[in-house]
C-alpha cells in the first residue's frame, strides 16, 4: 500500500519533464521528487511505438523500484501509449494528455492547435481525448522533427529554434488563425519565450499544470498527500547532468537535493 512520504516519480525521454517539476514544486512543495530523464535516447518522438514502449518500461521499473507513490509521465509521446504501459506496473501512473485534453474542452474553446512531436501527432491522442468529449471542436495539429531534440542540447540561444518554430507554426496559422496553441511536448515550454516573441497574438497552452493538477487531486483522494514543509528532489538522468542544472536554474526550480547519472 502507497504511504504520504514515498516521492512521486516524473519521467521524460530528457529536461522536457522539468516543466511538469515546476508547476509540481509549485502546487505540492511537501513532495519527494524523483526525475528520470532519458536523455541519451532523446528524442524518443521519432522512434517507432515498440522502441518508446521499451525505453519507457525501462524507465517506469527503474521508478517502481525506488518507490514511487505515483508517476506522471511527462512526456506527451510517451502519453501516447499510456494504454501500453500503464498495466504492466503496479503502481499507479498518470499521462499528461488527458487532463490537457480535458483542459481544452472545459476551456470552451471552440478550435485550438496543436503542436507536438511527429509520434504525439500521429497518434491522434489529443484529437481522440478532445473529441470523446466534443467532436465539433477543431483541431490543427503539426509536428515538429526537430524541436525536442534541438531543445535537449540546452542551446537555447540556438536560431534554429526559432526558425523551427516559425516553420511548423505558420503551417497550423495557414490552416486556421487559431488563437490557442497546445504545447504538446513538454520540452516546449521552456523554450516558451521563443514561442511567445516569435507570435505575440497566440495563446500557448502548457498542460503541465492540469496534469499537476490530477495528481495533486489523486494523492487528495488516497489519503497520499505529504504534509512535509519541503520535500526532497533527485534527479536521475542518462545524459548531461550539467543541462539539467542549467534548465533547473532557467525554469527557477528549486535546486536538486542529488543528480545521478544513471543507465538503464
Ligand atoms: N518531452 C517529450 C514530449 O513531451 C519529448 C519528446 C521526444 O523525446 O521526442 O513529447
């Protein structure tokens, strides 16, 4: 049985899950944090559905075994294949897609666009969630080959990035003016400075915070919240501990307690 004290495992394929720490440290402070981010084998968007599901076992063991109370996988292509994954662990696991999908539609918006990696596209997860709900509602998805990878180097300054935003935005904006935008990809949004200069009139929608959100209701509902001041926070990571650093610093996240490298 889940105790309060155990921590709450978040895991993405590299820093993109960082952005889901924020709104985390923000909204439950009292909580143990275990990060796990892959970036070795980052982007995982443009692998095939039997890779991601691997890497993504891999990861949700490694979180299992150290005694999770709860993880949010929070990476939207991971998401994708939640229906895969979350059966096969004991512990209980919650995507970010669908409390953002359900964002869009308790928002009221009548058409949104979509950004995401080209898997998370394909998928049609967001489209799927967003019309179980409404099928009126429009959505105009596009993905990005490149971003997620471009972003997981921690070159922020690179002018790549804003010509890779402009690319695949302008293509949502030929199709429809839409005025709200999902980030779905949890890299983006620490990029959302560029997103923001780059197109002052559209609102960017960073689903971190519904997923934070679900999480906080679940540990609500199960007598698991922590009632600790301030809790512990570890990151674990295949890649570059020192990235991870420079994003913990961009995103103004409390400084990590540990960072490990650690191959699965
Ligand atoms: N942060 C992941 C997501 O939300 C990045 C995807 C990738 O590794 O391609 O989709």
């Amino acid at each position: 049985m889940a105790m309060c004290y155990q921590p709450i495992g978040v895991m993405d394929s590299g820093i993109g899950g960082l952005t889901v720490v924020r709104e985390l440290q923000r909204l439950l402070p009292g909580e143990d944090l275990i990060y796990f981010g892959d970036s070795a084998n980052c982007p995982y968007g443009n692998r095939t559905p039997d890779q991601i599901e691997q890497l993504s076992k891999n990861i949700l063991g490694f979180l299992e075994e150290s005694g999770v109370k709860v993880t949010a996988i929070a990476c939207n292509t991971i998401s994708a294949l939640a229906d895969r994954l979350i059966p096969a662990f004991s512990h209980k696991i919650i995507s970010i897609v669908i409390p953002a999908a359900n964002a869009v539609v308790f928002e009221g918006l009548r058409e949104v666009g979509l950004i995401a990696t080209e898997f998370t596209v394909q998928s049609g997860a967001y489209e799927q969630l967003i019309h179980e709900f409404d099928p009126s509602i429009e959505v105009f998805s596009q993905g990005s080959p490149l971003l997620a990878w471009l972003v997981d180097r921690g070159d922020f300054n690179d002018d790549e990035i804003d010509t890779e935003i402009i690319t695949q935005i302008d293509k949502i904006l030929a199709r429809r003016k839409v005025r709200h935008i999902i980030l779905g990809c949890t890299h983006y949004p620490i990029i959302g400075q560029n997103f923001a200069r780059c197109y002052p009139g559209v609102t960017f929608i960073d689903p971190a915070l519904e997923q934070t959100k679900a999480i906080s209701r679940y540990l609500g509902q199960q007598h698991l919240l922590s009632d600790r001041k301030q809790g512990r926070f570890v990151i674990c990571t295949s890649g570059d501990p020192q990235v991870y650093l420079q994003v913990v610093r961009r995103l103004g996240l409390r400084e990590p307690d540990e960072i490990r490298v650690v191959k699965l």
